[in-house]
C-alpha cells in the first residue's frame, strides 16, 4: 500500500490528516518524510510548513483506490405503506391530486386509497384520467373520479373542485403534483420555455392552493407539494425547474404559518431520482459513457417510496408536521454526482448529446 503524506509542523507536535493519504498498493512506502519540528524551529520558518509539490510519480493518478469494494453494500428494502400502517386510517377522506393521472403522483394516489381514501385526480387529458381513475378504483376498492383541469388555468382548477365537492362532499388531503420539465442550457433557453415551466409548477401550485384553501380549513386538512432537490445545488440545464421548485418550496412555506391556525398543515415531497418515470427518463444519462449514480442505501428510489412517504405525512402520526420538506432519495443528495462529464457537458454541449434525452 503506497502512500503519501502530506504533514504539517507545529511547535511540539507534527499533525498529519488522514484524508490526505492517498493509497495504491501494498507495498506501505512514504515518498517523502515529514519535516523535523526541531529543524524548522530552528530555521526561524513560519508554520505551518506547505508540503512539497507532489510530483509526477507520487500524484493521485499514481495511487488510485479500487472502483470495487471488496463488501458489497447494503440495500435498502421496499415496503408497501400497508406493511406498517392501518388499511383504514384514511376511510372517509378524500384526496384531490393534480397530476394524479401518472407516474410519482398516481403512485401516491392509489397508496392514499389503499388506506380507505376516495380521490378526485387532475389532468389536462381527459382519456388518460378517465382510465387511470378506473384503475386506481379497481386496484383498491375506493371511488375515483376523473377531473380535467390544465393548472395554469384557475377556472377549470375550480370547476374540477366543485365536481370533486359534488361526488364526495369534502376535500382532505391535497397533493400539488403537476410539473414538466426538459433539459436545456440558460443560454439556449428561450423565455416562453421557461415561462412554462414556472406556470406549470409554481402558478398550478398556488392556483391549486386558492381553489382548495377554504374546503382544507373546513376539514382540516393537509397539503403536500411535490417538488425537487435539483436547487438544493447549482443542476446543469435545470434552471427552470430549479427556480419554479424553490417558489413552491417557499410557497408551503407561507402556507405553514397562514393557515396553521386554521387547522390546515402543509409540507413538500422532494422526490431524489426515482426509476421507472418520465423525469428520470428525460434526465438520467443514456450511452455507455453516462455516469452510474451513487445512493448510500444501495438503490434508486422507487415510486412506492414516495408513496409511503405521502401516507405518513398525511397520517395521524404526521398531525404535529407542518413546515416541513420530506426529502425521499436514499442519501443521494449529500454525494450527488452529475449525470453528464462537467464541464464538458457545459462548454461543449454537442459533444453530450448523446448521453441526454430532451433539448440542448
């Protein structure tokens, strides 16, 4: 094991820092001694003493970690929210959903009615609602309805509410879902494009929230916006996201300390990658070249994890949460690594063309 020891000198004691050892081999050699406290005290140098440049033969490259481990890791495992919660805490409740007809947001739906829920889901295609609601109703026993409704509208978002309110008579639970999204760099970004997604995301949450403020304070009841963690950092090609989905992060924000006096909680879902959806299929890397993430629990998420996280956050045992962002990723956030070569990816974007579905 080679390793490399960069060290410095203080008057009594020499310090060296662990994570600046770099090892290789087995071979246990040092490239360099560190420098005697005695003889530096005595030269009249300052301390701490910089190391010597690192050369050619002792740089990093020269002493690579092994990619494998030689332990596999832990994987964490999938439960269904009935594992560990009463299949009727939700009976007599009624979830209105936007973006409900699909993906992260249909999962949390159907997990929501599993538990004794009826739902109204929202959507601006009519079809897709009318069969997904059929589906969900006959997976799990429960009503529910289809409502076409385009969230940057807030006439039909009202006209959705009231046929919700005329089926079941009361609102619960509401879940801000509806986002798009695509890849493209601020340089290419057209004004319209990034209009969109604002309205999408953060005007379809605030439209949502008006159109059901006054039903959530009359059952006390309890929002939870789906958001993101692409702004939690600086995301390549995501500034349109990332600026529509801190304004929805803040928006539930101001929901907490408005209506918590009227009984109405409020929290965020941020979503990490999560396999087998249409975000992560227009984010993710493609090609042979495209970077593996890493998740300290072993896996990607998954959309019964969201699931599970929505039933808990809407569950009895949440009723003392409000203001609060769930972030569901496995970890991955505190290693994230970009799914594209940076900067390349950023300074020459024809090159990584082939690693990315959506526009650059």
């Amino acid at each position: 094991m080679c390793l490399h020891w960069q060290s410095w000198a203080t008057p009594g004691f020499v310090r060296a820092s662990l994570s600046q050892w770099q090892f290789a081999d087995s071979s246990f050699q040092r490239f360099r001694r560190p420098p005697n406290p005695a003889s530096i005290r005595s030269s009249g140098q300052r301390y701490p003493v910089k190391p010597e440049p690192v050369s050619a033969l002792n740089a990093p490259s020269a002493c690579a970690l092994p990619t494998t481990p030689m332990v596999s890791p832990f994987v964490a495992p999938q439960f269904s929210s009935t594992d560990t919660f009463k299949d009727d805490i939700f009976k007599g409740k009624v979830l209105f959903c936007t973006g409900g007809g699909s993906g992260i947001c249909r999962g949390m739906t159907e997990a929501i009615m599993r538990h004794g829920a009826s739902a109204a889901i929202v959507g601006r295609k009519l079809d897709r609602l009318t069969q997904a609601a059929k589906e969900l109703s006959d997976k799990t026993g429960q009503k529910c309805i289809p409502c076409q409704a385009d969230v940057r509208q807030p006439k039909t978002l009202q006209e959705a509410v009231a046929k919700t309110i005329e089926a079941f008579g009361r609102i619960d639970f509401v879940i801000c879902g509806a986002a798009g999204n695509f890849m493209a760099p601020i340089s290419g970004l057209s004004e319209n494009a990034f209009r969109t997604v604002i309205e999408i995301d953060t005007l379809g949450t605030f439209h949502t929230i008006k159109a059901t403020i006054g039903h959530l304070r009359a059952s006390k009841g309890a929002y939870i916006h789906v958001s993101a963690t692409l702004h939690y950092k600086g995301t390549p090609y995501q500034a349109h996201v990332s600026a529509a989905k801190a304004a929805v992060d803040a928006l539930s924000n101001v929901v907490t300390v408005e209506e918590g006096p009227h009984g109405v909680r409020s929290n965020v879902l941020a979503p990490g990658p999560i396999g087998n959806t249409e975000g992560m299929t227009r984010l993710e890397g493609k090609g042979p070249n495209a970077r593996q993430l890493p998740f300290p629990l072993g896996r990607i998420g998954s959309i019964e994890d969201c699931a599970s996280a929505a039933v808990f956050l809407f569950s009895p045992a949440a009723a003392y949460i409000t203001g609060q962002v769930l972030v569901v990723d496995g970890g991955s956030e505190h290693i994230r690594e970009m799914v594209t070569p940076y900067p390349l990816g950023v300074l020459e974007p024809e090159k990584i063309k082939h690693m990315i579905q959506g526009k650059l």
